[in-house]
C-alpha cells in the first residue's frame, strides 16, 4: 500500500513536467517502477486497427526480455484479445491477476512470465471522459501482492495519467487548430501581396520575380527555394524567371515545347503536373542535379495556356491539398496580372504608333462623332482652328460633302473608303490622301470609324489669329478630358454637372442632354446617397475621396472610388468641383473571392471552421441574453478512412462533396452548416431543443443513408447532440457534442447520440 502511495505522490512531479504524451508515459512507467519494488511497468495502446486483439507497448520500465514481444504478439488464437491487458481496456475495468501461474487468462504468456519473475500483474484501464486510451499495467514478483487498498491507489495513479493524456492531446489539437489558421491567413496575405503587385508600376518580369519571392516566405509551405516561371510563346514556354537553376538546367529549360518534360506536359494539357520526384526525366543525367520533385502549375486565363508556375520541392515530397490548393490559386492571380500587363503593353504599343505616326489619325464612332485625335491630327486641327466635334470642316465643301454623302456610307458598308481631298487652312488648301476605316465588332457590326489623312504637300499653315488661341486651348483641354481611362466631370457649386468626358456618357449610357440637366447626387445610388451628399458639400472646401455606387440609366449599380476637390473655373467666374471616377467593379468582385475563400472550405463549398465559430460565438451569446435553446450537431462520416484506402484519395474528396451536397439539401435555412475538419461535420440549429435537434439529426443520417454514392455504395455517418446549457460556453457544448459523437461511434456507428 505504502509502495502505491508513493508511485502516486511521485507521478505528479510527472505530470507537471511532462510535455508531450511519449514522455508522460515512459516518466510514470519509470516512477512506477523506481518509487516502489514493482518488478516491470508497461504502458498499452491498442493496436493500429483499432482492436484489443493486438496491442501496442507505449512505453516500459524495469525488467523486460522479450516479454512484451511475445504479449502485443497476441500469441495464443483462442485466448486473443482476452488477456488482462486487452481486457481492460475493452471493459474499462481494473483486472488484477493475483498468480500469473494460475489463472487461465494468463496461460499464453505463463512461461516468460515465470522466466521473468512476474507471479502478479494488475492491469489498469486508462478512462477520461468515457474514453479508454489504453492500459496501465505493473507486475510484480509475489502472487497476491495487489489487495483492494494497493489497487484503489493504483487506480488513482492511472486516473491521474489519464487526465494527463486527456490534456496533453486537448493541447495538441488547439495548437494544430491555432497552425491551421496561421496558415490560412499566411496564404490568403500572400495572395493579397500577389494581386498587388498587378497595380505597380514595374515591369511584368519585375512582378514574376517579386512572386517567387512571396511565395518561399510562405513558411508552411515545404517548397525548396528552387524553381520557374515560364511564358509561353507560340507553343513553347520561354523561361523568364528562375531560382537556383544551374547553367545547365538554365540552357535546358530556356525554350521547352508543349508537351515535354513536365512543364511542357502542364502548358499542353491545360492541368497541374506534380512529381515526388525527378525519376527518369532529362534534368537527371544532368551534372550535380540533386533529385527533387516539381509542382508544374499551368497559368490559364479564357484565352489558353499563359504560362507554367513550376515549384521545387524535396525528393519524395507527398502532395497535400492545401498546398495544391494554394499553387492553384496563386496560378489563377498570376493569370490576371499577366493578362492585365499584356493588354496594357498592347494598348501602349498601339497607342504609341498611333500618336507616334506622321499622319492625321481620327477615331470616332459610327455616327462620326470623333473621339481621339493623334498628335499629328490635334496639330493640324489647332494650326487650323477646327473643332473636334466638326473635322470634316477640315476639308473644301465639295470633299466634305463627299465624305457626308458617300465617304462615311461606303466605309460602314464595305469596311473601306479611299479618296483624295483637300484641307481648308486659313491661307491655302491643302490636299492630302484620305482613308476612312470601319472595323467590325463580334456580330459584323460596324463598331467605329477611322479616318488618316496624309499631307501630300509641304506646307503648313501657321496660325495668327490670337483669337483662335483661346479656341485652341478649349480644344485641347477636351482632347486631354476625352483621353482619360476615367469618367470626369466639373460641378457648380450647387453640384450640378457643368462639363465632363465621353466616358460617363458610355459608362453611365445617359446622353448629353439629360446630362446637362442633372446634378452628379443623381447618379448616386438609393443606398449611397446621403453619403454621397455629405462628401461633395465637405468637397466645397477640400479635396475628397468617396467609394460610392452610380446608377446607370438603365438602373444599373456600378461601383467607382470618385476624388474630388475645389477649383476656381475662370469660365464659369465662381468656384467649382473637378473631379475622377474609376469603374472599380474588378477590384470589388475580387474582394468578394477573397472573403469568400477565406471564409469557406476550399473542397465542399461549406463555411469552414473559423466562420462558424464566429456563428457559434455570437449565437451562444443570443442564447445567454434571450434564453433562446440552441442545439449544436457533429457528425463524423463512417469509415472514411476505409474509402480514401480502397477507392483512393479522388473519390474520398467526392464522398466529403457528396456529404456536404446531402446535408445543405436537407438542413433548414436558418441552421448554419460548416466542414469542422477531415471527414466531419458540424451544424448549428438556433430557436431548437434538443429533442428537436434529435429529429433532424436522424432526418439527416436517414436521408445520407439512402443516397447512393457509387463506387461506395452508400455513406453514413455518426451523429453526436448537445443542447447548450445557459452560459456554459462554446467549448464545454463542442466538447458535450464530440462525447455523444464518439458514443455514436462506440454504440456501432450510423446512429444518433445526445450528450
């Protein structure tokens, strides 16, 4: 008895110390045997299938010699999983073997007990919560050394490393679940660096290689530092940016065609390509290549394949989720920086030959209404003092008249008119080469006109009248206000719209003369207006900026961010408002994905486990204020494991979808669905009690019972019910769900507990 005692008051030393569950079973196992005359301790777990029949030694102190070999073999066909150690751990009971030669429960192991002195044995169970983790056992080397008092001692020993374990395994999966939200935010601020860098103002080269940079500080990701990224050109992947590629591999991977090597086999399918490692491939009869393994990552965007993302990882590396995840989403932001950069690069380029040419260059719509004038053109129209709005004035009244009559006609139905004319300037005529263009849009329609003129002739007339200066600088002020990627406007005081560009008649699609008789507070939606108001009466004396939605005129909701300061507009002889709009509709849609990846699971769809705890916070606190029941469901689908290991990984993804198709189809609207983590599941049902809860978690289980999930077959699952009990907190109510869970599982699986 006193031995006992002692082993106790000695394992609490253990407990306080011990920081992971290896040490606190070997430090009471040493205790154990240390403190007292206990011959030899050991530590049971049951086996790796989850049986008594086979039994696992988790740690052990004292006397040993093979013994424990020859006990978690399970020797003995007709005895296994009968022992006193199996035993008490299937019946939660304390088993005591007073003479390890008598008793026929101990008959398989008799003979290496008796070689190695052990005559007595107590095998007791270790319990926390209804849940039996295993088994301490002790022997000892006389018979009838354990009466009822050593064993009641002992039996508050096991308590004790039961509660440790308990403990130490509620540690492990707070700080699995803490990572698990790191690395999600980690991911989701390296995506936000990402799409960033699509607003800088370097080139596209600059951003890929500031990519690669973002994505080795990711710290959960395994990558090896090592890596590309391709564009494609043609049907090849030209190599643009590298890390730690040798000349050699450097030289290799400068030009691959689609369909070689792994980056060439993403580029041509269209998919991920992810290898553990190089195998037979070519960079491997290279000099000095250490073997790695590749994530190859297409670039899609709706026009093909952009690029490849290629990502080194360590030789033997086993691919997860959400690092495929991850990869997926970066290729995706990566596509729209790249497709963003090439159409600017295109707009630049063509916009430069176009302003850059020595010819007169108009552009305007199909009614002839002009829009942009190159810089050639906006030279001769300021030299001749025309207005954009007239350029046909340019020309004598017969080759006007001719271009009205059968220039702009023949150009809107063939595409193309060719002629020659002459341009009216103050002193002479000037003949010049014209031709007229009309491109055609998606449905053949024509969808603007171009006009180039050439000066066949030497001579330009300068311009002297002072007058036409004031005109001139009108002009151009309008060329400039056109030319904006932006919607502008100028406001009187009383914020009614005085002038502004082409593009808030196109964006907006109101014209001029409805225009003209609004003020820009109009424009504003129901749901901004007040602010809307309240912002340009503040911009009567400082410069603002607002986030406001404007209405279409076909009642439309578009978002723009409008800066907007005072002025002093000479025209106008009082002060004024200027200001810029920008269409910010791209960066409010992926503002939208973004919170929703960060809010829901990658796989099913569902709320993932952080959004429904911020549920369960705020419905609990309703339920504490109002007394209002609310009853919590888990879930834990049966035998997934079984599925990932015979149909493979693909399929228990489309099982979870599967499940999580069958319970958003059957909960009701007001309950709040989330994947809580692996194969289970977690619903949250306000305004209901428990017996309530009882019926709609059995609705649930009968109807993913009967829906049928080739190749499985069917899928059920395990239901455990709580009802939350005034101000307990949320985790005392998971922790009452996740007990009546696994009496759900214990009880045989698919059925319903409560706890």
């Amino acid at each position: 008895m006193n031995r006992a005692l002692a082993t106790v008051r000695a394992a609490t030393g253990v407990l306080t110390s011990a920081r992971c569950e290896a040490d606190l079973l070997q430090g009471i196992c040493d205790v154990t045997v240390r403190q007292s005359a206990y011959l030899f301790a050991w530590v049971a777990y049951p086996g790796e299938d989850g049986t008594v029949q086979l039994l696992q030694a988790m740690a052990y102190a004292g006397y040993e010699a093979g013994y424990l070999d020859e006990v978690c073999a399970g020797r003995g066909s007709s005895l296994r999983g009968a022992g006193p150690t199996s035993t008490a751990i299937r019946t939660g009971k304390t088993v005591i073997v007073r003479s390890t030669l008598d008793s026929e429960s101990f008959a398989p192991w008799r003979d290496e007990a008796e070689s190695g002195d052990y005559h007595a044995c107590i095998s007791l169970p270790l319990r926390w919560n209804k849940e039996i983790y295993g088994a301490l056992v002790i022997h000892a080397s006389r018979t009838d050394t354990f009466d009822q008092q050593e064993a009641e001692a002992l039996g508050e020993l096991a308590d004790k490393l039961s509660a440790g374990i308990y403990f130490l395994r509620l540690e492990k999966n707070h700080q699995n679940a803490e990572r698990a939200l790191r690395k999600e935010k980690e991911a989701q601020e390296a995506l936000s660096r990402i799409l960033s860098l699509g607003l800088r103002p370097v080139s596209l080269i600059e951003k890929l290689d500031k990519v690669l940079d973002i994505l080795f500080e990711v710290s959960w990701l395994r990558f090896e530092k090592g890596g590309a990224i391709f564009l494609t050109r043609g049907r090849e992947l030209r190599l643009v940016i590298q890390r730690h590629l040798n000349p050699q591999q450097q030289r290799l991977c400068g030009s691959i065609p689609f369909g070689h090597c792994h980056c060439g086999q993403a580029a041509a399918q269209g998919a991920a390509v992810f290898r553990p490692q190089l195998g037979d491939d070519p960079p491997a009869c290279l000099d000095g290549i250490v073997d790695h393994g590749h994530y190859c990552q297409p670039i899609l965007s709706s026009k093909g394949v952009l690029g490849v993302l290629n990502l080194y990882v360590s030789a033997g590396h086993v691919q997860n989720d959400a690092e495929a995840a991850f990869v997926r989403a970066v290729s995706d932001t990566l596509a729209g920086i790249i497709e963003r950069e090439y159409a600017d690069q295109e707009r630049q380029r063509l916009a430069a030959v176009v302003e850059a040419s020595p010819d007169y260059v108009c552009i305007g719509d199909v009614d002839a209404a002009p829009s942009y004038f190159n810089s050639t053109a906006r030279a001769l129209l300021d030299r001749c003092g025309i207005s954009n709005s007239a350029s046909c004035s340019l020309f004598s009244g017969e080759a006007s008249e001719r271009i009205r009559q059968e220039g702009i006609p023949t150009a809107l139905r063939d595409g193309i008119w060719q002629s020659e004319g002459v341009i009216r300037t103050q002193s002479r005529d000037l003949p010049v080469s014209q031709v007229i263009l009309a491109p055609r849009d998606e449905r053949g329609e024509p969808a603007f006109l171009a006009t180039i003129c050439r000066d066949i002739s030497d001579r330009k007339e300068a311009e002297t009248a002072a007058g036409q200066i004031a005109v001139r600088e009108k002009q151009f002020a309008n060329a400039v206000i056109n030319s904006l990627p932006e919607v502008f406007f100028l406001l009187d005081f009383s914020g009614r719209l005085l002038r502004w560009n082409i593009n808030l008649e196109r964006e907006l699609g109101y014209t001029s003369e409805t225009l003209a008789q609004m003020r820009l507070t109009d424009l504003a939606a129901e749901s901004d207006f007040e602010a809307f108001v309240e912002t340009f009466t503040a911009a009567r004396a400082a410069g603002v900026s607002i986030e406001v939605k404007l209405q279409t005129a076909t009642g439309r909701e578009i978002p723009y961010i409008i800066n907007a300061m005072p002025i002093d507009e000479p025209e106008h002889t009082r002060a004024a408002i200027v200001g810029v709009g920008m269409d910010i509709s791209d960066r409010k849609s992926l503002e939208a994905e973004l919170e929703r990846r960060a809010c829901h699971d990658f796989l099913t769809g569902l709320f993932n486990r952080h959004r429904f705890t911020e549920h369960l916070e705020r419905e609990l606190d309703r339920a504490d204020r109002y007394e209002c029941p609310v009853t919590l469901i888990l879930l834990d689908i049966d035998h997934f494991k079984s599925v990932n290991d015979t149909h493979g990984h693909e399929v228990g993804d489309r099982a979870l979808k599967h499940v999580a198709s069958c319970l958003q189809n059957a909960v009701r609207s007001a309950d709040v669905l989330a994947r809580w983590g692996g194969e289970e599941f977690v619903i949250l049902t306000p305004e209901t009690q428990l017996d309530s809860g009882r019926t709609l978690a059995e609705k649930l289980r009968a109807e993913l019972e009967r829906a049928p999930f080739p190749p499985v077959g069917s899928i059920t699952a395990s239901f455990g019910i709580a009802e939350y009990q005034p101000r307990e907190g949320a985790d005392a109510l998971l922790k009452r769900g996740d007990d009546a869970l696994y009496a759900a599982k214990h009880a045989g699986r698919n059925c319903v507990h409560s706890g």
